[in-house]
C-alpha cells in the first residue's frame, strides 16, 4: 500500500490488482475532505431506491481487500489511539513500515 499525492487526492492505499483503490480527496478552494474508494471491477454492485426516493449504491469488494483499506486508512488518519493501538513509533502506528 502506498502513498501517492496530488492536487486533489491522497492515495491511501491499493489492492495487488490495482482495480481497487482508497484516496483522501478534497474540492478545489474548498476545505471539504472527504474519503473516496474507487473500484474498477467489484465483485458486485447495486444501486438502489427506497419508497422514498432516496438512493443507495453497494459495491462489494474482497473482505482481504478492505482490510487492507481499513488499515491503510487508520494509519494515514493516525487513529491508533481511538483503538487501542500504538500511538509512536511501534509496531502498528503510522510511523511503523509494517
């Protein structure tokens, strides 16, 4: 999982297949941040609407994918502390290769 920056976007993290990818993006002269996961071929996808017209979309990746994601994302976010985890540079902590 690596980092990669730019003008709008962090990559957090991607899969071995690289079809599947987690950002940290923001809008252009905004402050507005916001978590972006792109997948290229889910394993599923369904958009759906409720009786009240409100929409939602599932799109399914692999459980190894997203936990890889989960842990890339408490890193870069450094929400060790929030669960338990080490907070300097231990194993585990965003200051830790591994």
């Amino acid at each position: 999982m690596s980092q990669i920056k730019d003008d709008q976007h962090v990559q957090v993290a991607i899969n071995s297949d690289a079809d599947s990818a987690l950002f940290e993006s923001s809008r252009l002269g905004t402050e507005v941040r916001q978590a972006e996961l792109r997948v290229t071929n889910p394993l599923n996808a369904e958009v759906q609407k409720d009786k009240l017209g409100q929409e939602s979309i599932s799109v399914y990746v692999s459980l190894d994918d997203m936990d890889d994601f989960a842990i890339a994302w408490c890193k870069h976010r450094k929400l060790q502390k929030y669960l338990g985890g080490p907070v300097g540079n231990e194993w585990g902590s965003p200051d830790c290769p591994y």
